[in-house]
C-alpha cells in the first residue's frame, strides 16, 4: 500500500500536459507537427537526407551568417561523413531521419523500431547525445509509427514549406523564390542536403530572412519560443500553419 501511494503522489505530483515545455509535450501527445506558433518572429530552416559532400559546406554557411538549422540525417550515413555530423551540431541540430530512409507504412512496429533506434545509437556514438526529433522519410508515419517514436523520446516534425529542391530538375533559383514565399513567423522550411547549390540557397534563404526581421532557429528552439497552438496541432497537415 506504501509504494501504491508513492507511486499515486508521483502522478498527482506531474504538471499538467499544457504546463510541460513544448518539446516535451509534443513528444507525449505522439503528432505530427508542421510549424509553431505565429507570435514571434522565428523561422527554422531544415536539411534532410544528409550527411554528405556539401554538408561541410552547408555548416560553413551557416556558421558565417551566424544561423541555425535542423539536420535530418539518415543513420546509414552518418558513419562515411562524421566529421560533418559533428561540425554540423555547431551550428544546429541534429534529427533522425531513419536508418535506412524506407517507407516506413511498409515496415512492421519491430521494423520501424529497429530504423530509429540504429540511427539513435549512431549519432549518439557519433557526437555524444541522441535526436529529440525525427522526420519520416516520404512524410509517411502511422500513429503507431509515431508512439514508437515517442517511446525514444522523439517527436514527429513535418513541414509547411516545401522548397522543392527534391523534385527533377529543380534550379536554385526556382528553390529559393518557392521557399522565400512562405518565410514567414513560425515556418519550417523543407530543404535537402543533397546539392552542390544547397548552401548557396541556404545562404540566399538566410539573408532573405534577416531582411524580414526573421530569426532563424533549430526546430526545438523554434517550438520552445513559439508553441504551436491546440487549434494547429489538432489540424490536418498543414491547414492550422501560418499562410
């Protein structure tokens, strides 16, 4: 009876889920999130599918124009550049973005699993402390997918702007004016660390940014700052993010 009250005291003694920091609360409610609020003047600039040969470069960027940013990095490759994973923590943060950058509405529970925990472990070997977030490759995660992620202590970050440089045939140019039209408080900008041309957009986005009065942050700093609202985490998608 002892430990039964112990243990009734410590749940009563737990804040209430709107009281908690907004990672925290993100990650226990197990969604998606595609922005943060509109009050403040935060942007966060994100790079999937790294590392690779231009994240070097992509961190000298960003450590020149003194910005921040979230890299998804794929754990089957953190392994060929982690000296760039590493240098890229000096200028942000790192996500997890899989082990294997798989469907993952394909996969079993173990499976999906198996793909956060790998690239957990690598990125915690790699620079000595493990992701708060992670992006599913293809933007495909079921509810199951994303209370296995918060059983690692990571909450699912999706987008609102999506800058395009993924698709065939993109230019730099057409990237940086698609992503310029959605800079705006509370916007996470999809980018992908997979061009020689990334940081010269990244620089490009930055500078634009600043010019709007706009701070760049990593996403937890983002969601800390500006907490996305009940009305936008209870949207489909991205109908609650600022437009």
């Amino acid at each position: 009876m002892h430990f039964v009250g112990l243990v009734l005291a410590g749940v009563l003694a737990l804040p209430p889920l709107s009281q908690l920091p907004a990672i925290q609360r993100l990650t226990y409610e197990a969604k998606p999130a595609y922005c943060a609020g509109v009050r403040g003047r935060n942007v966060a600039l994100t790079f999937d599918d790294g590392p690779g040969p231009y994240t070097l470069r992509l961190v000298k960027v960003l450590r020149e124009e003194h910005a921040r940013a979230t890299f998804f990095v794929v754990g089957s490759r953190v392994g060929l550049w982690p000296s760039s994973v590493r240098a890229a923590t000096g200028v942000g943060v790192l996500g997890n973005h899989t082990w294997s950058h798989p469907h993952l509405v394909g996969l079993t529970p173990a499976q999906v699993r198996a793909e956060l925990e790998q690239t957990q472990r690598i990125i915690g070997r790699t620079v000595g402390s493990v992701p708060r977030v992670f992006r599913p490759p293809y933007e495909e995660a079921s509810p199951v997918d994303d209370r296995i992620a918060r059983s690692l202590g990571l909450v699912d970050i999706r987008w609102n702007v999506d800058a395009g440089d993924s698709r065939v045939g993109a230019r730099p140019r057409a990237v940086v004016r698609t992503a310029e039209s959605g800079l705006r408080p509370g916007a996470i900008v999809l980018l992908h660390d997979a061009h020689p041309w990334t940081p010269r957009v990244a620089r490009a986005l930055i500078r634009e940014a600043r010019r709007r009065g706009l701070r760049l942050a990593t996403v937890p700093e983002l969601l800390a700052r500006q907490p996305p609202s009940k009305g936008q985490l209870s949207a489909r998608g991205v109908t609650g993010c600022p437009r």
